[in-house]
C-alpha cells in the first residue's frame, strides 16, 4: 500500500511539474508575441514620392488629448473639402493616396499613429487609443481656413480605427473604408489560430495597454455612421475571406453604403490592383457626397 501511494505522488508531482512548466512556457511566449504586436517596427516616411510629383505639402504637427504629438502633412483644398487620411498598421503616412486626392482639388491630411513612423507614442492599440488620434486630426482640419467639408479614407487599423470615430464625430461627412477588420477579436483569432493561446494573449494586452479589446468593434460601430456614407472596400484574399470582413461591415451598415470587393487581391491591394479605377470610384464617391451635396 505504501508502495502504490508512493508512486501516485510521484506521478501527481510530475503531473504537476508538467503542467507548471506548460503554463510557464505559455505566459512567457503570449507575453512576447503580444509584446511584438504592440510596439510595431515602422520607418519614418520620407515624401519622396510627393516630391517627385510635385505635390504640395506642410509639415505640421498634431497634438492628442493624452499629450502625444503625431507627425503629419496636410495640403489645403481647393475644393472646399479635406480629406483624413489613416494608415495602416505597422506602416505610416500613405504617399500614393495622398498624391491621388490633392491631384483631384482634395486637402488633405496624413499623419503617423501613435508608436508608428515619425510620432510619438510606445503602443499601438489597432484602433482603442488610435480614436484619439483621429479626433486631433479632426480638430487641426476643422481649424483651417477653406475647410468646408471633411471626408475620411483609411486602410487596415486606419479604416477600422476611422469607423469607430466616425460614428462618434458627425464632422465627418463621408468615409471610404478599405481592408478594414470587423473586430480587433477577429484579427486576434486569424493571427493567433491557436485557440488556448488566445486568452492569455487578450490579458497581456488589456494589461500592458489598459484598453479593452471589445471596445474595438468597427462591425457594432458602423451602423451609426448613418445617414452619412460609407464606402467598403476590400480585397477578397487571405484575411478578407476568413473573417468575411467587407460583407459583414456591408451588412451591419445602413444606408446610404456601397461596397467594392475584387477576388484575388490582397489585404490592401485594391488600389495596387488597378489605381485609375481605384482613383475614379473613390473619387466619385467624395465628390458626391461631399461637393454635389453641399
């Protein structure tokens, strides 16, 4: 007897001992990979690009309600109208869109997330904090002599990011949204697949940044920017295809909505895809909304 109760305590400790060192691994790997998603690794735009297009453009700087400052350009319109420019994430200020708006009589205004190219900031949030951002962004537009009308283009994180605030702020007349996700959740399960791994991944980040990852729900959030427009585009490839991304955004939307999905296009790859048409519809779309309208 003592003979068999010895040896279930040494086979309970060895139970144990494994399972300490299982969650010990996995706190210390969640801790990591969640650490890598929140300090992204991004480069300082340049404007060559808008430079060699001869696009004119300033440096200013935009300043959130928690005392960052965002690097950023902005162009005045010609038209009356400015347009809000978000990228996306682990990236910054997007010249070629840039270039396309101010080409067609657009102002517009570009900046760096937080803890992305030339701003401050050390965590990205993919959209939480990313909000107060657009709202500085919003209020510098606002402040400038000819601004009449402000729409908003963003990609990825800034899409998503940008419905979130524009069902908040009602300044925001029009929004084309491209490649964006439908919930930080749905991100979270397409890049961590491994389901055991994902709530330990959910506390770290809630931890580290205090922000709540349900509060990140662009899908719940874009019903309210009716009635104003928005403009859902996306590549059906990859992620688009897992998460059914633009036609849940589509659905959840009321009018007035459009929605442009091409098969075998990538995440973000719409405009790369075939830029004059790109350029035409969403051109159309702001000039609708923004100067027919106004």
């Amino acid at each position: 007897m003592k003979r068999i109760r010895y040896w279930l305590n040494l086979v309970g400790a060895a139970i144990l001992f494994v399972l300490a060192g299982a969650l010990t691994v996995t706190l210390i790997f969640t801790n990591r990979w969640t650490q890598s998603i929140l300090h992204p690794h991004t480069t300082i735009p340049t404007g060559d690009l808008l430079k060699a297009e001869e696009i004119p453009f300033k440096n200013v700087t935009l300043i959130t309600n928690d005392g960052l400052e965002l690097a950023a350009w902005y162009t005045p319109p010609q038209n009356g109208a400015v347009i809000l420019i978000a990228h996306g994430y682990n990236d910054n200020r997007p010249e070629s869109v840039y270039a396309m708006f101010v080409k067609n009589g657009y102002g517009a205004l570009a900046w760096d997330f937080r803890a992305h190219g030339g701003s401050d900031g050390e965590l990205s949030t993919l959209g939480y904090y990313e909000r107060m951002d657009v709202e500085a962004a919003l209020d510098f537009a606002l402040a400038q002599d000819g601004v009449e009308h402000v729409g908003a283009w963003g990609g990825s994180m800034g899409a998503a990011t940008l419905i979130l605030s524009t069902a908040e702020h009602s300044e925001i007349e029009a929004l084309v949204a491209d490649s964006a996700y439908p919930s930080l959740k749905d991100v979270l399960r397409l890049n961590m697949p491994i389901h055991f791994f994902q709530p330990f991944v959910i506390f770290w980040a809630e931890y580290y940044s205090g922000a709540e990852i349900n509060d990140v729900n662009p899908e719940l959030a874009i019903g309210s920017i009716s009635p104003r427009p928005v403009f859902i585009i996306d590549g059906w490839e990859g992620g688009a295809i897992e998460m059914n991304a633009p036609y849940r955004l589509y659905d959840a939307a009321n009018e007035p909505k459009e929605v442009w999905v091409e098969d075998d296009v990538p995440h973000l790859g719409m405009y790369a895809y075939n830029p004059q048409r790109y350029e035409n519809r969403v051109i159309r779309f702001f000039d609708e909304w923004l100067l027919d309208n106004s």
